[in-house]
C-alpha cells in the first residue's frame, strides 16, 4: 500500500520541501506536512493554489505526473476579459505555443466558484472585466494553463488545481492535507 497526501497548496508555497538559491525566506511544503518520506507527484506553480499529491511510491508517482498516462488535471481559472463560446474554440482544438501544439482541452466558462480568498487578492479592475473558466488538459507542460490561456488572449489572473484525475482538493481546506493508502 502507498501512502498518498492531498495537499491544497496555498498561493506562495514552494512545491518542495526545501529553499535553494534564494535570498528571501519563500514558504516550502515542510512548514504544513509533516510527513517523512513522501514526494510531490509533479508540481505547481508558485503563485498557483490547489492541489499538489505526494506518495511515497515510485511508481504510483510516475503514474500520476508522467504525461503518458494522460491523467485529466482539471483547473478553475480566473481569467481577464469575457470570453464567448468562440475564443474558448483554439483552446479546446489546440494552442501552439512555443514548445509546440497543445492537446486539446476541455474547457468551459463557468460562475465564480466558491472558493477560499487568496492572499494576497487579486487586484480587480473596474475598466477590465474578468471570467471564469474550468479547464481540464491531459499533460503537464511548465506553466501550460497561463500559457495557453494567454495566447488565446485571456491572462489568468488566478490558477486553482482543483483535480487530478479522481483526487480532488475539495473540502480540503489551504495550507491543510488529507491522507490515504492507495
């Protein structure tokens, strides 16, 4: 059996345990689990929130961030502008960014989740609206939803993971984790 931690990583925190090669203290995985001998199963960005799993099994952690096994990660994005049903299209054909074509993504415009406030908040701006959309896309590329989400002319303001694969963050409260054997 392996051990597998659900984690809803707070906006700031490190997807490591530790801090190299920066002057600033930045808040890393070990100030919220107190776990020994489990792994992130992939990453999330810095200023990106919602769920990170760690395991203590190679090949469960393998099977969770390798893109061979396309395993759906569904996001809630904020992004700026209002976007219609067309320029939701290029995301779900395809977008071509510079390390090349994109799978397709699910992705559909959705109300404003009920989600937990982020600190710091978004900066809201009367002149610009904003929208949100759920993506789900079924590989991990560096930075892959903000990227996508931008060249289709639609900044992400906010990126909540909110599932991989059947795993979930919800109920699971920022800066807490749930654990499971799988």
């Amino acid at each position: 059996m392996a051990r597998l931690i659900l984690f809803n990583k707070p906006f700031g925190v490190l997807s490591q345990f530790t801090d190299r090669g920066s002057e600033t203290v930045r808040s890393t995985l070990s100030d919220f689990i107190p776990v020994k001998g489990v792994y992130p199963a992939g990453r999330l960005d810095r200023d990106s929130e919602g769920l990170l799993l760690l395991c203590d099994d190679g090949r469960l952690q393998a099977q969770i961030a390798d893109p061979r096994f396309k395993l759906p990660k569904t996001y809630l994005v904020q992004v700026e502008g209002d976007p219609q049903e067309q320029d939701l299209e290029p995301l779900r054909k395809g977008v071509r960014l510079k390390d090349g074509m994109t799978l397709p993504a699910e992705v559909s415009r959705i109300d404003a989740p009920d989600l937990w406030p982020r600190d710091p908040p978004i900066r809201q701006r009367k002149s610009v609206p904003d929208s949100w959309l759920q993506l789900t896309i079924r590989e991990g590329r560096n930075r892959q939803v903000r990227r996508m989400t931008a060249a289709v002319g639609l900044p992400t303001l906010r990126l909540v993971r909110w599932s991989i694969g059947d795993w979930t963050v919800a109920g699971i409260a920022p800066g807490a984790f749930a654990e499971m054997s799988v």
